[in-house]
C-alpha cells in the first residue's frame, strides 16, 4: 500500500512537473493571479518593508505601489502601503482607500480592521470607527490586543455619546511586520 502510494506521487509529480522547490517559492502565494507575477512583486514589498523600519516612508509607499501594480491581489500590500501614508503624515483618505482594499481581499485580517478603525476615527467617523473595530473584534484576536482594541472601542463608544476627544494611539506592540 504505502509502495504504490509513493509510486502515485511520484507519478503526479512527474505528469504535473511540479518539483519540491517549486511548492516551496509558491509558499504565501494567495492563489489568484499570476505566481509569477506575484514572485516578480516580492522584492518591491521586501524593500518597502525595509523602509517602513528605516523610517524612510515615502520611499516605502513608492515600493508598496510598484509591488501592487506588478500584482494587485496581495493584501498585505494594501495594507503596509495604509501604514506607510499614515506614518508619512498622508492623507487619510489615502491610508483608508488602501485598508478598505486590504480588507476587500482579505476580510479576516484583524489589523487592517484595527488600522481602518483607527484613520476613521481620527477623521471623526466615529460610527464607521466603530463598526470597523466590532468586525476586528469578531475575528481571532490575541488576548493581549484584544483588551486594547475593547478599550478603543469603548473611547469610541464615549465619543459617539458626547464624551471627550481622546487621541486614539495605534497598537504600538503589535507586530505589523508580514
């Protein structure tokens, strides 16, 4: 049994002519599209996450753009280019259009869900904010950002109720990085 399983792999790998290394360069890869058009954006998401931790945001935004008109359907793209135009002192509207588009490809990412909550919020959206942040907490949430995110979603809720305006800060500790 485990022979002639072996021998239909075999078989299969040879017939689809996909080597090991091939599944391998295709790991992260989310399926639609061209792979190679995908593997061909890597390196300008790569250098555009080297800026963003040198701090050099315009050059990371411009990186972040080449990556997605190489292949616009990766939504930490999307994502990390919100980021950049927030830290770069963007606009926005900017950084919101490309959260919304981060979370039209992949909805279940909790941090874009944070991060939209966070640039509607500071614009005064605050019932958009809100609902932005209840969908991030619908989602699988670390414990420890979890309780961050609830405490935001209560300023919010303050706000929305005629409280004070608090500076609603970003999650500091939350790794950001993929």
């Amino acid at each position: 049994m485990r022979i002639a399983m072996l021998l239909i792999i075999a078989l299969m790998t040879v017939t689809i002519g996909v080597s090991a290394q091939e599944i391998q360069g295709k790991e992260g890869f989310p399926g639609v599209g061209s792979i190679e058009q995908w593997q061909s954006s890597r390196p300008e998401f790569q250098a555009g996450m080297a800026d963003i931790k040198a701090k050099q945001y315009q050059r990371a935004i411009e990186h972040f753009n080449a990556a997605i008109t190489l292949y616009s359907y990766e939504h930490k793209y999307y994502f990390h280019l919100g980021r950049a135009i927030e830290a770069s002192g963007g606009k926005l509207e900017d950084a919101e259009a490309a959260y919304r588009h981060a979370l039209s490809l992949k909805s279940s990412d909790w941090r874009a869900w944070h991060r939209l909550s966070s640039v509607l919020y500071v614009q005064r959206k605050y019932s958009e904010s809100r609902d932005a942040l209840g969908s991030a907490l619908q989602l699988d949430v670390p414990t420890k950002d979890r309780l961050k995110l609830e405490t935001e979603l209560k300023t919010i809720t303050s706000m929305m109720n005629g409280g004070r305006d608090l500076d609603m800060q970003p999650l500091s500790d939350v790794d950001e990085s993929d």
